[in-house]
C-alpha cells in the first residue's frame, strides 16, 4: 500500500497501531487491545476509588490523565472499524499523485509542508512525555526509593496497584513500563494528528491544481478552441476532492466529537492544575511537569479544528477562482461546464464532530472558553 504523501515515521506509526493495511495489522490490533485495556481498568478503578473523597486536587489530576488514555483508546477502535474508508483514502491519494503529472512540483510543496508539519507534531508530543518523566523521576529520587510506600507513592500514570508493586525493586519496574506506555501512547497520538494534516494538505494541494488549470485559461487558447479534455479534467478532479473530503469526514466525524468533548474536559482539568501549581512550595517542578502536557492537549485540539477551517476555505475558493476566470468567453457548452463548477462548488467542504457542529478556529476558541469557565467553577470549589 505505497503512498508519496505520508512521510516514514508515520506510516511506521500507523502500522504498528493496525491502522495501515498489511499482514500483520491483526496482530497490532491484538497487542494494543492488551496493553490498553488492563491500564484503562486499573485507572477507572482509581477514579472510582477516590471519586467521593475531600482530595479533589488529586481527583482531577488522576480525571486528566484517564481521559486521554480512553481517547486514543476509541480512536484506534474507530480507525480499525473504518479500514476500508482509510484504505480506499490512501488508494485516492496515489491515483492523484500520478494523474498530476503537469503540476507535480506544487503536490510536491504540499508533501514538504505536510512533512515539517508531521516531524514538528512528533518532535512536540515525544519531547513533552520525556519532560513529563524526567521531572518525576527526578522527584521520586530526591524522596528516595526506599522511602516509598503504597499510601505516599505517586505513579507516573495513576493506577490502582496492589502494595506488592511499590516494593522498591518493583516500583522501578512499574516507572519503567509506565514510561514505555506513555511514549507509545503519545507516538500514536501525534501519529494520528499528523494524519489528518497530511489528507488535509493533500486536498489543499489537488484543490491549488485545479486553480492552476483555471488560471491556465488565457485568451489566446480560447480563440485557438479549449480541448474537451481540459475541462472534463477539471470537472473529474473537482468530483475526486468532493469523494475525498467525504472520505475524511467519514473516517474523523465520530473521532472529532469525542476529541471536543474529551479535549475540553482534559483542558479543564490540567488548566486546574497548573493554577493550583501556584500555591505548592513545589510550584517550579509541577509548571515543567504539566505545561507540556497542556500544550500536547491544547494543540491536538487546535489542529482537528485549525483543519476544518482550512479544508472549509479551501473548498469555498474553487468558485472564486471560477468566476475570476475567462468563462464568459468560452462557448456556451463550455462556459456551462465552469458556471456548473461555481455552483457545486459554493457548498463548502468541512470536518463535523458528529455531524453536529462543523470545526473551525470559532469553535477551538469556544472550547477554551468553555475550559476556562470550568476551571474557574472548580477553583472556587477547591
């Protein structure tokens, strides 16, 4: 399943969560399902433990970090229950790579920009997980391993684990799976993130060649008689875009709409965080700790929205470039052809959470506002 669009590190990403099709994608699925599910267990049970005790400060910190878990949980669920949609995407995105032989060098552009955009969300999320750890590590040393216990421990991750895991020699062991698991977690995470900037930028590309086609329609050819052919081009490309972005939208609704409503409660809950961070003695190690963490989640939430702006905008000015073009020359079966085109083309194309509400920059701001005011209600309840 070749494609000249997604860069290495995600494909391997994408092929060690099952996502991408092979022969082994069965067994990935089978591994993960595994890993995910005891953790997820394990952390409910703590939530659940702790849900009606005073400690609502530790509460929030054990919500923050068992939201996120669920999440990617359900998106690989998702992913794998709609591998035809993805695989019938990546069969798209090559058959438009080779039928845009004219204007290979601006898809090639968007392959750069698609890349520097997946290396930078990588570099992000794995660079936050070791901060994440380091500065855990480097409070559990200065308490000392041997001064752990089952009431004074606090895991990487909050779990509910017999007393015989905060023996020192296993403690070390469980910090050490703990820290694997995070890595995993996050690589899969910016995996998928950066998925959807690469489909997205790949329509942007298609949807910038058929505004080059338009551009290309000077006087001089329309004298000399268009060929048939460039405008059954134009009419095919412009049909594949609105395939594709359905394609996009069948594999990301549902994933969107548990991002908005899970971004908003971890936002919420670390945004908490980091205000009680204030008050501690300790409030320099717990910023480091919990900033980068709130910037992975922040910015996960932004790119689902910043993408369905992008992809809206994008699909509205195929009819701008239409109507700026010399259609009112052409003959009249030809100039039908492109005023065909301003009209199918003035439905813009979007990313829904659910089918509910459409994604964009409005909505990411509305989120925030909405993490914020939640923040402040369980400020004045601490």
């Amino acid at each position: 399943m070749p494609t000249k669009n997604i860069i290495r590190p995600v494909e391997i990403g994408l092929r060690f969560t099952g996502i991408w099709p092979s022969a082994y994608e069965n067994f990935f699925r089978l591994l993960w399902v595994l890993m995910m599910s005891p953790t997820l267990v394990i952390q409910y049970w703590y939530v659940r433990n702790r849900f009606n005790s005073e400690n609502l400060v530790d509460l929030i910190e054990c919500v923050s970090c068992a939201v996120p878990y669920a999440l990617i949980f359900l998106k690989l669920v998702t992913f794998w229950n709609k591998r035809r949609v993805f695989k019938t995407i990546l069969i798209a995105m090559d058959a438009d790579w080779d039928n845009t032989s004219i204007t290979k060098d601006l898809m090639a552009e968007k392959v750069k920009l698609s890349t520097r955009c997946s290396q930078l969300v990588l570099s992000i999320y794995v660079f936050a997980v070791f901060t994440y750890s380091l500065v855990y590590i480097n409070g559990i040393r200065s308490t000392g391993y041997n001064n752990i216990s089952a009431e004074s421990a606090e895991l990487l991750i909050k779990m509910e684990l017999p007393s015989v895991a905060y023996e020192s020699l296993n403690f070390q062991y469980v910090i050490i799976a703990q820290i694997c698991q995070l890595l995993l977690v996050a690589f899969a995470i910016a995996t998928m993130d950066s998925l959807l900037i690469t489909l997205i930028l790949h329509v942007g590309g298609q949807i910038e060649v058929i505004h080059q086609v338009l551009a290309g329609i000077q006087l001089k050819g329309i004298k000399r008689g268009l060929q048939k052919s460039t405008f059954k081009y134009l009419f095919k490309k412009h049909q594949n875009i609105i395939d594709f972005t359905k394609y996009i939208e069948s594999l990301f609704s549902f994933i969107a709409l548990m991002q908005m409503v899970c971004n908003t409660i971890s936002i919420c809950c670390i945004g908490f965080m980091m205000m009680i961070s204030f008050d501690s003695n300790d409030n320099v190690r717990m910023m480091i700790k919990i900033f980068f963490f709130y910037l992975c989640i922040a910015m996960e939430a932004f790119i689902f929205c910043y993408s369905g702006e992008y992809l809206s905008n994008k699909s509205t000015s195929i009819h701008i470039a239409a109507y700026n073009s010399l259609w009112y020359l052409l003959k009249p079966d030809d100039g039908r052809i492109i005023i065909l085109l301003i009209a199918r083309s003035q439905k813009k194309s979007t990313i829904t959470a659910g089918n509910v509400i459409d994604l964009s920059l409005e909505r990411f701001t509305g989120l925030m506002k909405a993490s914020a005011s939640y923040i402040s209600i369980l400020r004045a309840m601490c």
